[in-house]
C-alpha cells in the first residue's frame, strides 16, 4: 500500500503568524480567566517551597534582539534546581529525573525558552500541550506518545530522539531538527514543518513509517534517508520539499 501524497501548494502563506498569535492567546486567556478563581493552579510559586528572591531563582535570559521576531524576549523568574544558578527546565544536564520535571509543569500552558531536556525518558508523563517551547533541546530523549499538540517549538532539536506516537498535531515546529529519530506512528497533522530537518543518517528501526503529516505545512522540509513506509502526506504542502538518497514513501 502506498503512501497518499497530495500537495497544496496554496497554503496562506499569512497561517504560521495567526497560529503563533492564537497560542499567544490561549496562553493570556487562560491566565485572565483563572486570576481570581479559587481553583487550585499550580504557579511558579506555590509549585515551590521558597520564597521567590534574587538568590534563589533562574539566571536564564532571553534577550529580546534573538526573538523579538516571533516572540519577544523573557527572562526565568523559577526556582533554581540541583544546586545550580538555573531551573530545573534551563539547567544543562542530561537525564533530568521524570517524575521532577512533572512536579514542576505547570498545568496550564507554559513559555519556557530553550529548555535543556537532553536524555530524559517522560514519555508521555510530562503534556507540552499549547506551550512555547523555543529553541527545545531534547536530544537523545524519549518521548514515545508525548503531547505536543498546538506547541510552538520553532528550532527546537529532537535529534536522536524516541517519538514514535508522540502527537505533534498543529504544532509550529518550523526550522526544528528530526535527525536520526525513532517516529513511528507519530502524528504531524496540520502542523507546520517549514524548513525542518527529517533526514537519517543510519537507518533507525520505525523512522517515520506510518506517520500521519495529513494537511501539514513542509515547504523546504528535507527527508534524507528517511523510512516513510505508510506515512500520510494527504493535503500537504511540499513545495521545495526534497527526498533524497535511500528516502523511503510507500512499499520499501
Ligand atoms: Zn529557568
């Protein structure tokens, strides 16, 4: 059974811009409609036991010149983690335990810039529903079935990563790195993939056979060597999309 490939190459150009500002809203929408309830939200203070100063919190600082095209910049106002000047999301080290980074997820959308989540195995124990998650690292992590639906990941990198039915389902991923991933099943419908990196360099196991980009945005995506076995490209863009070398769509 072949893949079903079909492009629309009429895509609104203009749809990543009302797609980054309907995150943005969903995000001030929710925080104005639970400001005042007496629902129990987790916050970046009573998710902690210390009271916020100067001494305690996270060093990491977006400065605006690097974003200020998409989002603005942002400095981190979270607990400092592990004994060092960062929070357990901008703290360098590889591994971070699953069940901490639980604890301090928020539940509500969340703006975390350039989280470091090399090697950690949340599967799908950690939601990243409708957060913005620029410049991600997750390298060499597993996320089998994660939530990442409605995320903004621009150059996010998931380079040696498992997301074999991970949802990425209207995620903003745009310049992300996919290199050398384990995606079988994973779902990419409506999202947008400009620009992003998919390709192999040593055949892994699922790759991305029977992964689902139905209506998905892959203008200048780049599939290298890539096992597409069954992978849906119904309604996709794919203009100046490039498969090349051993790239596999259909019966391989
Ligand atoms: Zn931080």
């Amino acid at each position: 059974m072949l893949a079903t490939v079909s492009s629309n190459i009429f895509s609104n150009k203009y749809q990543p811009i009302y797609r980054l500002a309907g995150r943005a809203k969903k995000i001030w929408t929710y925080l104005t409609q639970n400001s005042s309830s007496s629902k129990k939200v987790k916050s970046e203070y009573t998710a902690t036991n210390s009271a916020p100063n100067s001494s305690n919190r996270c060093d990491y600082v977006t400065p605006h010149d690097d974003i200020r095209d998409e989002l603005g910049g942002v400095s981190c106002w979270r607990e400092t983690w592990n004994g060092t000047d960062y929070c357990i999301w901008h703290a360098e080290e590889y591994g971070k335990p699953t069940n901490e980074l639980a604890d301090r997820r928020l539940n509500r959308p969340e703006r975390i810039d350039q989280p470091h989540l090399c090697g950690v195995t949340s599967g799908d124990d950690i939601s990243f529903e409708d957060c913005q998650l620029w410049k991600a690292k997750f390298n060499s992590s597993r996320l089998s079935g994660a939530i990442f639906t409605g995320c903004f990941l621009h150059r996010a990198d998931f380079t040696g990563t498992h997301i074999d039915d991970a949802d990425f389902t209207d995620c903003h991923a745009d310049h992300a790195v996919f290199q050398n991933i384990e995606g079988r099943g994973a779902q990419f419908t409506d999202a947008s993939l400009v620009h992003a990196d998919l390709s192999t360099e040593t055949r892994v196991a699922g790759g991305l056979g029977f992964a689902d980009f139905e209506n998905a945005d892959l203008f200048d995506a780049t599939f290298r060597n890539t096992y597409l076995q069954q992978a849906d490209f119904s309604d996709s863009r794919l203009t100046h999309v490039t498969f090349v070398d051993r790239s596999c769509v259909g019966d391989c």
